[in-house]
C-alpha cells in the first residue's frame, strides 16, 4: 500500500483511493484561495485566447511565463 493515492494540486489534500468519495466534490482551493484562479474559471474563446471569469470575493494574479525565453 502506498502513502498516498490521490492528491489535489489546488488544495493539496491527499487521501487514499478508499478514502476518496468521502471528500467534498468542489475543492476549496487551500490556504490562498483568495489568489488562487480555479481551473473552471479559464474558458478558451479563440486558439490562443483565453476568458477568465473572476471568482467572487476574490483578487487573484494572473502570471505568465514564457518558457521559451
């Protein structure tokens, strides 16, 4: 048996596959939630172009880094 099966990348909980349907369906994003911009917030309107929706009561920071620099 492993430490660990599943782990959130937002929240980061981390729980085994058993205990996995006891976990609430929307994740609460963690401590930063405040700065955090959900996936689901992200909708791709062109092939370069993205739509982000702000999440209420939130001031999140959008950061891009261009990785071929």
């Amino acid at each position: 048996m492993r430490l660990q099966d599943w782990r959130c990348l937002w929240c980061r909980a981390t729980v085994h596959t058993q205990c996995r349907p006891n976990l609430p369906l929307a994740c609460p994003l963690g401590p930063a939630r405040v700065s955090v911009v959900p996936p689901t917030a992200l909708h791709s309107i062109q092939d370069e172009a993205w739509e982000c929706v702000r999440p209420q009561a939130s001031s999140p920071l959008l950061v891009f880094v261009n990785s071929k620099s």
